[in-house]
C-alpha cells in the first residue's frame, strides 16, 4: 500500500492515513523573540559565528546564522548545527545546514527550516558551526550581486513575502544562485528568514524575486546573502558536465503532484516518478497500488518554505540526485496539514520520489 508519496525529511506525511496531527495554534510564536546564543567551535581564523537566531510561524520555525569568512580564498565547506530550545531550556529539535564559503573576507547567511510538533514554542536558539578548509565546492569566489530594497508583503499563498529585484553586473549570466535571507527586528535581531533559488540572473540583467519567509511578527528589515550552488555560464571546464537547469520551481511541481493527488491522476504521477524507482515499480505496479488503497481527499493551501537539500540517495536505489526540500501546507479531513517534500532534479526536470516502504510495497 503506498501511503507516503514523497521523502519527508523530519516526519513522514502519510497522504493516506491522515495521520499527522492538525494546524497549530495561529500567529507568530513571538513578535519579540529572546535574543539567541551564539556558540563557535571553528577556529576563528577560518569562520566566525557573527549571530542567529529565528522565526516561528505556528509549527514552522526558520533559524538562521550570519558565518563570516575570515579567509581570503572560498570554496570551504560550512556546516552550522541548530538547536532548537523552549522557555524551560528543552531541546525540541535539532538541524543542521551544509552550505560552502564563496565570498572572501564577507558574512555569509545560512538558515534552514525546523517544524515542529503543534503547540511548541521556540524561545532560543543555539548555533554551532564548523568550517573545513577543504570543501568539495568550487574554489572561485562568487561576484556580490547588488539587491534592491527588500519589501515585506503578504503572499499569495499566505504567510509573509520577501520582495526585491536581483541584478547580475558582470557579463556572463548566473545559473544555480542561491539566495539566503534573514529578518531582523529594530534591534537588529533575526527574527525569521527564507531562501530561494533563481533558475538564471541574465547577464548585466536583473530579476524579481518574491521568496516566502517565516517570521516573529513583521520584520523591520531582510538582508539578502547571494551565493551559488554551482558555477556561471563563463566556466567552460564544467558547462559541458552540469545538470541540465530544470523547468519550473520546485514548489510549482510539487502544487501539480498535489492537485494530481486530488484529481486521482496516478497516470501523471507515475510519469514524473524519477527513473531510478520506474526500474522497480512499473507504472502497472503503481496504478494497482493506488487503486487498491483509499486516499484521502488532498488540497493545496500554501508554500512555506524551499530550501536547498543537496544529494540525497533515491530509496530502493543506488542513484543519487540534486534535491530541494518544499515545506507546504495541504487540506485534508478539514485540517490544515505541513508537508516536507523533496523534489528531485532529473534530465532537467522535477522528478518526485516513493519511500523505501511504498517500493518494498509495490515494486516487483
């Protein structure tokens, strides 16, 4: 019986069993969130921990750290470890986030999103990073792209937006950017953030970018970190071997799964099933299963978040893959229910995975 469809990357949504606990209490958890601990283990004279701190909005809580290089060169592996904690000091959870340095001698924001379990409420956050001088990320500093003022605004998909135009000065235009993004109150404490991933920066172009982020109330300033997560167009030696830019976002693919989920599309589902698992699970396989099984009635509501995953393994498989983590909210049985997706990036386009229990369900 299938009843996950996608990777859940802290708890496993099963889209047939209905079982993941209803909405939280509404609103921000804080409209004036404690000021965090800030903790270093790198040695100084590789990275330092500047701040952090986070945002909560009802389950949904985004952490974030300023790292700074202290280096000259780029390309170190920057990994920062978050420890989510309550009012009474109790660890609810713990993430960790695996970015590169690829700016010298600058801050670099790195931030990830927790969900937690309904009715938790973060009052601290703890940071720790830990940087090695010898990363698997390229070695070529990333131009600062220069970014307008950012304008907080309410999203179509509810929650808080993050509005600003992205300009790209140098000559050769920009694939695989990655934006970090943190928030911050008066006092200049992150309050929440996001990130988003821009398919192509036009060269000496410009583009807009409306990223959602998650917030304590509403934030008087974002700061907008511009990175990348591969090279640009003028790197010859890896153009030729660089995954195809996929179609779409990852959100809008994952919205077409769901509304495919409701309509009981399984023939479209199967066709975007990565290529790995159709070697396991044929598409007669898959149909039979979903008609064996009652599923529940699924409704998109809303993106919470998309942030980079890196590689992950395909379950049931050996094949490894670029993947980017969507946490939405979706409607069933009258309750609004979170869902951490991961959609895979495959011949250039977004692919979705079955769990290791739906293909020891379904495959032959």
């Amino acid at each position: 019986m299938i009843r996950t469809a996608l990777i859940a990357s802290a708890a496993i949504f099963s889209l047939a069993a209905c079982g993941s606990g209803d909405e939280g209490p509404s609103g921000s958890a804080s409209d004036a969130p404690a000021t965090p601990a800030a903790k270093a283990s790198a040695p100084k004279d590789l990275g330092t921990l500047v701040k952090s701190g986070f945002g909560q909005n009802d389950e949904y809580v985004w952490v974030s750290a300023v790292v700074h290089n202290n280096s000259t060169y780029v390309g170190q592996t920057v990994t920062v470890n978050f420890n989510v904690l309550d009012a009474a000091g109790k660890l609810l959870k713990s993430e960790s986030q695996l970015e590169s340095f690829s700016q010298p001698e600058s801050d670099h924001i790195v931030g990830t999103q927790v969900t937690l379990a309904p009715g938790e409420k973060v009052a601290k956050v703890e940071a720790t990073i830990d940087v090695q001088a010898e990363g698997t990320f390229s070695d070529k500093p990333f131009p600062k792209l220069p970014v307008s003022k950012v304008v907080i605004t309410k999203s179509e998909y509810g929650g808080q937006q993050a509005s600003f135009e992205l300009s790209n000065p140098t000559a050769e235009a920009l694939k695989d950017v990655r934006l970090a993004i943190a928030c911050t109150d008066k006092a200049g404490t992150i309050v929440g953030g996001g990130s988003e991933f821009p398919e192509l920066v036009p060269a000496s172009g410009k583009i807009k970018i409306d990223a959602s982020v998650i917030t304590s109330g509403t934030p008087v300033d974002c700061a907008v970190y511009t990175g990348s997560l591969g090279d640009s167009d003028a790197d010859e030696t890896t153009a030729s071997t660089a995954p195809a830019a996929p179609t779409g976002t990852a959100e809008a693919s994952f919205k077409t799964w769901v509304d495919q989920f409701e309509k009981k599309d399984w023939e479209a589902q199967y066709a975007t099933l990565v290529s790995a698992q159709r070697d396991v699970v044929s598409e007669k396989e898959y149909l039979a299963c979903r008609a064996s099984e009652e599923v529940p009635n699924l409704k998109w509501s809303k993106v919470l978040s998309v942030t980079d995953a890196g590689t992950i393994t395909i379950p049931g498989t050996q094949a490894k893959l670029p993947a980017t983590k969507v946490s939405a909210q979706v409607t069933t049985s009258g309750m609004n229910v979170p869902v951490d997706a991961h959609m895979l990036v495959e011949d250039g386009q977004w692919k979705w995975s079955m769990t290791q229990e739906n293909i020891d369900g379904c495959g032959h």
